[in-house]
C-alpha cells in the first residue's frame, strides 16, 4: 500500500483502466472457454455413446451363446477409434468373456453393478458402461473407457486464439486510455509544479493557469486565490519576525550577560550549587564545586535524579516539595558516584526561573566537622571511662592496699605496745601476719607498676634461648608447696617431643606462667591441677602451647573477655572469697602477645578451667629434639634443693644500706649463714672502706643519702676494683636493672629483702666468682615441711609407731620423740602458738574475716601432723572447707571442736598437766 501512495496519478489511472478492461475481457474468455468445453464433453460422449450402444446390440449373439471368439472380433472394431482405452465384455455372471485390447493384463475391475451410465471420471478419462439386453433379458455388460486427449488439444487450440484476442483488446485500451488521460493529470501536475516552485523559491506571486471549466479549473482557481492571501500574511510576517529579531537579539545580549555573571558567580563559589526541577527531582545545573564534590563529571550530574547523589534515604520525603516546608536547612548525606558518603550541610529553597519551578540547594563539606565532633566525643568518652577507671582503680587499690597495710600496722602496734607480754606463739604469729601481708603489698605494687608499664606501651622483652623444660620445671617446683598445702595435686607432662631450647624472654615467660598456674591453686578448693606442653609445629612459625587446666570452681562463658581486664574477676564473690587485685590475667595476656602468642580460656562453672597459653618459639632449625623428659625427677630434685639454704662460711662481705632496720636483717641473715659482715651507712663510706679492705661481694643499696649507689658503684669500678656488687634496689623493673648493671654492678635482689633468696643470691654469685670459701648446703630445712621430714629421717617409723596417739585419760601427746631436745623444742614452739591461733580463729570469726580464718585452719591442718598431733588434721580440714564453702552455721561448731581438742593437748605423759592449758 506505501507503494501505491507514491505512484503518479498517471501511472494509477493507466493502471486502473488496464485492470478494468483486462477484468473485464478475461471474464468473456473464461465463459466463451468453458461454454467451448462443455460443447465438446457432450458431443464427445454421444459419439461414444451411440457407439457402445451399436456394439452392445451386436453382442447379444456372442453372449446368448458365450461365443468369446465372435466377441472379441466384435470388440476389435474399437481400433477405429484411437481414443478407447479399454473395453470388456462381460456375461450375466461378471465374467469377462472378451477385452480389447485382446492383451489387456491386468483385466480392470468390473464396474459396480449399476444402471447405464456414461461419465467423465476423475481421472479425465470418459467411462460407459451399457447394458446388452435381448427381450428384455440382461445377457450381460460392455464397459469401455476412452481418454480425452483429443479434446484437450482442440480447447488449447481455441485457447491460443482467445489469448490473442485479449492481448489486442488490451493493447488497445491501454493507448485509449493513455491519450484520455492527459487531461486530468496535465493539470494536477502544473499544480504540483507550481507548489515546488513556490516552496524551493518563497515566491508566493507564482500563479496556475485555469484550462478547463471543471473540477480541476476550479482547483487552480483557489489554489491562485489561496496564493493570494498566503503572500499577503508572508508579507505582514515578515515585517513581524525582523521586528522580533530585533528584540530577540537584545534580549539574548542581556541574557547572556546576566547569565555570564551567575555562571562567574556559581562557579566561584566555594560551596556545592544544585538547581533541580520541582517536579521530578532531576538536575537542572550543577556548578564545578558540587561536581567535584559529587565526584563526576557535569554531563553525569545534570538529568539525573537528585536523590541519587543527594539524601538518597529521602526518596519521597523532600522538606520543600513533599513535606511543604519553604526551607530545608539540616545536615544530609551525599552519596559520591563511587559510593562513598560525604557529610554536608545544606540549605534548599524553592525559586522560579522563567516560570519553571526550581529548588535551589546550596551545600558544603562538613566532614572535618563532624570528625572533629567524633574526636571530642571520643575523647569525652575516653575521659569518661579514664575517670571511671581511675575510680574504679582507686576502690580497687583502696581496699587491697588497706587490707595488708591494715595488717602490718595493726600487728606492728600490738607488737610495740605489748610485744614483751606476749607469749612466743602469739608474737611469732604478728611476725609471721606482718612478714606475709608485706609480700602481699609487694605483690599488689608489682602488678601496679607492670601494667601500668605495660599500659605505656614501654613492655621490653628480651629474646634469648632458654630451656622450657627447665623453666616450667622450676615453676612446678616453687609452686609445689602451695598446691601441697591446699592438698591438690600438681602434674606437669609433655605431649610429644620437647625443644631443647626456645628464643623467647625467660623472666616474662616465667611470670606469665607462675599467674596462670598460681591462680589455678587459689581458685581450686580440691582436686588437681594439670600443666601440659606442646609443641605445635605451625609450617614456618612454631608455638609453644602450656595448658593449665584445674578443678576448681569453673568461670562462666559470658565473664571470659571480662576476666582479662584490669581490676576484674568472674565474680565479685571471688575477690571477697579468694582475694586478689584483678590484674594478673590482664598481664599475662599482654606478655603472651608480646611474646608472640595469646591467651584463651574454656571453663564450665564448678567443674574447673582450662587456660591455654601460645608463645612464639623461633626459628627451630637445628634445635635438638628430645624425648619428653622425666618432669617428676626434674621437680624432685629442684624441690630437694629449694629445701636446703647454702652456708656462706668465711665469706667476707660489705654491706652499704642506710637503713638501720635492713642493714640488722641483712647482717642477721648472712651472719647465720655463716658470713662475716661489714657495715656501711651510705655509699661514700661504703667505697672508702671498699678501697681500704677487701672482700669477697659488697651488697649496694642504690637509693641512699650523701652519696648513692649507683654513683658508688661506678667509682669502685672507675678505681679498678673488681669485687662482686649485688645492687639493692625497690624497683624491680627491667629498666632499673639495666641501670644497675650499667653502674658496675653485677647482678641485683628487690626489695623488701627475702631472705632465702638474698642467701642463694650471695653463694651463687661468690661460686662463679671462685671464690675459696664454701657454699656448703645448711643442714637446717627451710620450712615446716622439712622439720616433718627431719624428723622422719631421725626417728623411723618404728619407734614413731610405738608410741600411743591419746592417755588413758583422753589426753592427746605428741608422736614425736620428744625426749629428744630438737623435736621436744618443736612440739613446745607448736603448743604455745596453737593457743594464740585458736583465740585467733574465734576472733576471726566473730569480725567474719573468712579468708584469715581460712588461713588459721590451714596452719593448724598442716602443722598438727608436723608436731606429732594427726588428731587436729580431720577437724582443721574440715573448717577449712566449711570456709570455702561460707557454711557459717556449721563454722563454729567446727570451731569448738578444735578447741576442744586443744584442751586434751600435752607435751608428754609426765607433764600432761602442767603443759596442757584451758582446763
């Protein structure tokens, strides 16, 4: 159909005329052919006809007497007729009794039986079938089939002829109609003429000429009236348009340049500039600041929806547009093209920019803003929690600090007041009070000053080799005593092969380890508690692992993180029940990290705990490995020899302290060791006097008046004295000792003095100085434990064993052999103090100072069987644990038993009276 719209108006009318006459004339052949055809049919079948009819009378001999030969010379008068096909003659029975051709093969099928017929079949062929009749008796039935060709060849030639016919009878409209048209397309034609001239020149004075009085005359006759007042409008348009021009001009000259000033002023301003359409929030503009800031080029900018880059959570929810404020003016975020998010301020107002409803939105950067917000917030909140903490550490520092300090001063007043009043006991035991709650306060001061070391980030370790079988050796060994007095078990065991040596720092190793296995015997009541080593060969970077496991009281999953903090516990009650500051975890994981590992925790609340420690080992290439080692043996022996204080008999050594008190311990000490000592009050005296004589080591207090130890040591040094100097010092950091060993010193002990350590201190460093002297082990053990396995070893089982545990009269005696002065001086010491620990323990109780109390049952648990008297285990036990367990109902009766059995106690049968008390 496009097609045909753009044909000529010609070209449609000769096409028009030539379809219709050509319709037209194809319809008359059509009727003329088939009117042709269907003359022939029927003459064709009547010739037909008449002759089948004419053979099928002459058959009624050939049937009547079933003569085949007579039938087949009748029916070979067919060859005259080269158009039959076939013909049969069949009898009254169906059976074919002659054909022609006289070979036909295969015989056709008979026809159906059926009345005379004479028909075109589908085929084209004709098909008769005629009855042989003779008096009205069927004799039988002659089918003939003849073809039609000679038919077709006559239509086809008729055919040529009627198409000839056509063909002229076209050509010939087709000139008719091409000289008729002429005078219709002419003027339609000079039409379109005129109006691509009129439209390729402008010229509207272009006029038609009007050649007919009809329809198309009349046309161009109002195309040329048309032309007339299209050329007057032209005219007055014109004249209108240069006026417009003008002003256009004027106009866009002023536009030009107060939008030259805006775009100056846009693009100078130091802040983001967006003017976005009311209507469907799509940019409008954008000045280079805001782009820059969005992050994208202006094209990108500009068409895009505003809540893309702006306030992409305020789809729908515009101030101005939505909500129908005049004025947005909050703090938004930007979403930049790469997806970052910048905090702005920004402020929008709704304007009109020829007559088309704007928002304009101003915004700037306030990111350094709010991060300096977030900064003195954190730093709020940080001064917060510092405050927090330091009141939390001041309570904290309070209350333990106060409990030792309460102690010494309490013990120290009623020593000074009433000392020489007191019996024995009574004052060893304030001594013993004041001695072990100044180790505590030593020990709360040490974990002060590491962690607040630690927190400073001034942490040093120092990797050197060291033997880790050894060093957990040597923890288990000190330990040991602890676990023993509290009856756990305390095992220590490789799995797998053991390092020989590790590069790691040994002291902070060491106190790391002495924490964790340290408070697996405070917090386990009863049971055991289990060290296990591993070496976990991790590819390149080895670990140590050392599991602590206990059975004690268990930490809940929800306290794990918690319990590393400083100043914190799993539970308030613990630091009531079983002491301590909170720091120890809190210093053992910082240690473990700076060694290269962690710290992790598994525990189920009443079944015990399992802390597990990793430490860096080093590189191990070429370590030696061993097979795992003989723990126990390792332990025995250290514990034998922590047992027994070497003898310093001989050694000459200078003492330079300027405290009165620990220049009489000090000498006290080393004097029973077997030293001879010289004093000093300060270090001008100490290096007069060091020039003058010579001895074997010199002890340094490094803090003292007119001249202090460093100083003093750096002279000896300077003046080519090579003794020995051990630095005494109240710090006991790293950095101090360092300090020390710069000064000239060789080695240092912390103060407060421990007088064991002081002694094996001073034999160990005179033995790798060769010294001549001897550093002979003490025949006197160090603790009560050693005074039961003393005794022991004098007396035997036998002649323990032949002395009976109670009198006749329910007195209690002694199985040691107190004939003898040693043991009969060790049963008197234990009856005098066992009065001052039973008063003790009922005014424990009364002010509920459980801990001292539990401490109190403990002496008398262990130091019962020690002095001969197993009745007082079972009971003191049993407090013991009642205590643990705060089961004050039962408390005190456990109590009265005690005392009670004090009331039985005697020396021996001959003085039962005079040396028993209360009663």
């Amino acid at each position: 159909m496009l097609a045909i719209r753009r044909w000529s108006i010609k070209t449609k009318l000769m096409i028009l005329s030539v379809v219709a006459v050509g319709a037209a004339l194809a319809v008359a052949c059509a009727g003329v052919m088939l009117i042709e055809v269907r003359a022939a049919r029927i003459a064709k079948g009547k010739a037909l006809r008449s002759q089948v009819e004419m053979l099928a009378f002459n058959s009624t001999g050939a049937l009547s007497f079933k003569d085949a030969h007579a039938a087949r010379q009748l029916l070979a008068s067919l060859k005259v007729e080269p158009t039959v096909r076939f013909a049969i003659l069949y009898d009254d029975s169906g059976r074919a009794l002659a054909a022609y051709p006289p070979k036909l093969d295969p015989l056709p099928p008979p026809p159906p039986a059926a009345d005379d017929l004479c028909e075109f079949a589908k085929s084209g062929d004709i098909e008769i079938v005629q009855g042989v009749v003779d008096r009205k008796e069927r004799l039988g039935t002659l089918y003939l089939r003849a073809s039609t060709d000679d038919l077709r060849s006559q239509l086809a030639e008729k055919a040529k002829v009627v198409a000839i016919v056509l063909v002229l009878a076209l050509s010939g409209s087709v000139l008719l109609v091409a000289w008729m048209q002429r005078g219709i397309s002419g003027p339609i034609r000079r039409l379109v003429q005129a109006a691509s001239r009129i439209t390729a020149l402008g010229d509207y004075s272009i006029r038609v000429e009007r050649q007919s009085e009809d329809e198309l005359g009349a046309l161009c006759a109002e195309f040329n009236c048309m032309l007339d007042r299209v050329e007057t409008s032209d005219n007055a348009l014109k004249k209108a348009r240069d006026e417009l021009e003008d002003r256009v001009v004027e106009r866009t000259r002023e536009l030009r340049e107060s939008e030259s000033r805006l775009r100056v002023i846009l693009d100078r301003m130091p802040t983001g500039v967006l003017l976005i359409d009311a209507r469907d929030h799509t940019i409008v503009d954008a000045n280079p600041v805001a782009c820059e800031m969005i992050g994208a080029a202006e094209e990108q900018v500009v068409g895009s929806f505003c809540h893309r880059f702006i306030c992409p959570a305020e789809r729908g929810k515009c101030p101005v547009t939505d909500l129908g404020n005049e004025v947005d003016n909050a703090e938004r975020v930007l979403l930049k093209a790469d997806g970052e998010q910048m905090p702005i301020l920004k402020t929008v107002v709704p304007v009109t920019i020829d007559d088309r409803d704007l928002l304009l939105e101003v915004f700037v950067d306030i990111s350094e803003r709010k991060r300096a917000e977030n900064e003195i917030l954190r730093a709020k909140e940080a001064a917060e929690a510092a405050n927090v903490a330091k009141s939390r550490f001041l309570a904290n520092m309070s209350h333990e600090i106060r409990t030792p300090l309460n102690a010494i001063i309490g013990f120290a007043d009623l020593l000074c007041k009433s000392g020489d009043r007191c019996e024995a006991a009574e004052r060893e035991d304030y001594v013993n009070t004041i001695h072990a709650s100044g180790r505590h306060l030593l020990s709360l001061i040490n974990d002060i000053l590491d962690l607040s070391k630690i927190e400073a980030d001034r942490l040093e370790v120092e990797l050197v080799p060291c033997s880790p079988h050894a060093l957990i050796g040597e923890i288990v060994s000190v330990l040991r005593v602890k676990a023993l007095e509290k009856n756990l078990t305390l095992d220590f065991h490789w799995r797998g092969e053991v390092p020989e040596a590790i590069r790691t720092d040994p002291a902070r190793l060491r106190q790391l380890l002495m924490n964790l296995v340290g408070n697996a015997i405070k917090f386990t009541p009863a049971g055991k508690v289990e060290i296990v080593a591993e070496l976990e060969k991790g590819g390149s970077d080895p670990r140590l692992a050392v599991r602590v496991i206990d059975t004690g009281v268990g930490i809940a999953a929800d306290k794990f993180e918690g319990i590393f903090n400083p100043f914190v516990q799993a539970d308030s009650s613990v630091t009531r029940q079983f002491g301590g500051t909170g720091l120890g975890l809190t210093i053992s994981r910082r240690i473990a990290r700076a060694l290269g590992g962690d710290i992790g925790v598994s525990s189920i609340v009443g079944r015990g705990s399992e802390f597990t420690v990793t430490i860096a080992t080093g590189p191990l290439d070429g370590v030696h490995m061993l097979d795992t080692p003989a723990a126990e043996s390792m332990r025995n022996e250290n514990e034998f020899e922590s047992d027994q204080l070497p003898a310093l008999d001989g050694a000459r050594i200078l003492v330079v302290e300027d405290g009165d008190t620990n220049r009489k311990l000090i000498r006290l000490v080393l004097e029973r060791a077997g030293a001879e000592i010289k004093m000093a009050q300060n270090g001008q005296i100490g290096v007069e006097m060091a020039l003058k004589n010579r001895f074997d080591l010199i002890l340094m207090d490094m803090q003292m008046p007119v001249m202090d130890g460093y100083t003093a040591a750096s002279r000896l040094r300077q003046e080519g004295v090579t003794t020995p100097i051990i630095a005494l010092t109240a710090h006991a950091m790293k950095g101090d000792e360092k300090k020390c060993l710069e000064a000239g010193c060789s080695d240092y002990v912390a103060k407060p003095i421990d007088a064991d350590l002081l002694v094996c201190k001073v034999a160990e460093t005179l033995v790798e100085t060769n010294w001549k002297g001897s550093c002979r082990s003490t025949d006197h053990p160090k603790t009560e434990a050693g005074l039961s396995a003393a005794a022991s070893s004098a007396g035997g089982e036998t002649m323990f064993s032949a002395r009976g545990e109670t009198s006749p009269g329910g007195m209690l005696f002694s199985t040691l052999p107190t004939e003898d002065p040693d043991f009969r001086e060790i049963v008197e010491e234990f009856i005098e103090r066992l009065h001052g620990q039973i008063a003790a323990m009922q005014r424990a109780f009364d002010a509920e100072d459980l801990q001292e109390l539990a401490c109190l049952a403990h002496w008398i648990k262990g130091a019962g069987g020690t002095a001969g008297f197993p009745a007082f285990t079972q009971p003191a036990k049993r407090l013991e644990a009642l205590v643990k367990d705060q089961q004050c109902d039962e408390i005190e009766a456990a109590i009265g038993e005690l005392l009670q059995l004090s009331k039985r106690i005697a020396l021996s049968p001959a003085n039962a009276v005079s040396c028993s008390f209360g009663g």
